[in-house]
C-alpha cells in the first residue's frame, strides 16, 4: 500500500526557536544590565537544557528576529558599561583597570590604532618653484 505524503501546509516557515514566551524582553533585559553573549547563551542552555555556539551562530544568521534582538542587546550592554565608566570617573575607588580591560576585551578596545596600508604611495608636500 502507498503512503500518502501530507502536503505541505505553505506559507512561511515557522521558527526553529525553542525559546520560552517573551524572550525577546528577558534577552534585551539581560543585556541592558551589562551582561554578554555568555550570559544570554547560558540562558537559553538553562530554558533548553541543550544549545551549543554552533545553534547560536546559526540562529543569528538563520533567524532575523534573533539577530536584531542580539544586535539590539549587545548595544545595550556596551551603553551599561560606558554608562558605568562615566558615572565613575570621580571615584577612587573604582577600579578603572578592570574596566578599561572589559571594554578592550568585549567591545574591541585599542590602546592605538594601526593604519595597514599595502601598496605604494607617492605624497608631495609642499610647493615646486617652477
């Protein structure tokens, strides 16, 4: 006997995110405190039990409600830290290093940038008498 395959219900796929109701606010919640991709990931391990960075990188190229939402938050985050940095620019006793270092680590701080220029360059400074 031949199996009938059911057809296909059309329209738009649905979401491949097993993600509790209203994540989108506990998400941009949690970056709005300062916390990283770490904290989200870990999140979203503890609602799933299982999630890997592999699902995480997929989601953010294969889910666009997810990318704006991690894109949205990491803004948030990166404001939070600056926020703190400015609020205590006149405390002594904050610890400017371990700041300093967070911001060079998480949002790609230098101490100088190096322009990479490859090719020849000719500059004239200056004028010719003629």
């Amino acid at each position: 006997m031949e199996q009938i395959k059911p057809k296909h219900p059309g329209g738009r796929p649905k979401s491949k995110l097993d993600l509790p109701k209203g994540w989108q606010d506990q998400i941009v919640s949690m970056y709005s405190k300062g916390m990283s991709d770490v904290n989200v990931r870990a999140w979203i391990i503890r609602q799933r039990d299982v999630f890997s960075v592999d699902l995480w990188d997929r989601w953010l190229i294969e889910e666009p409600e997810f990318s704006a939402i991690i894109k949205k938050g990491r803004s948030l985050s990166e404001d939070w830290w600056n926020e703190n940095g400015r609020a205590n620019l006149k405390d002594k006793d904050f610890n400017y290093t371990g700041w300093y270092m967070n911001m060079k680590n998480r949002f790609g701080w230098a101490d100088k940038n190096e322009n990479k220029n490859s090719g020849d360059y000719n500059i004239n400074i200056g004028w010719k008498s003629q």
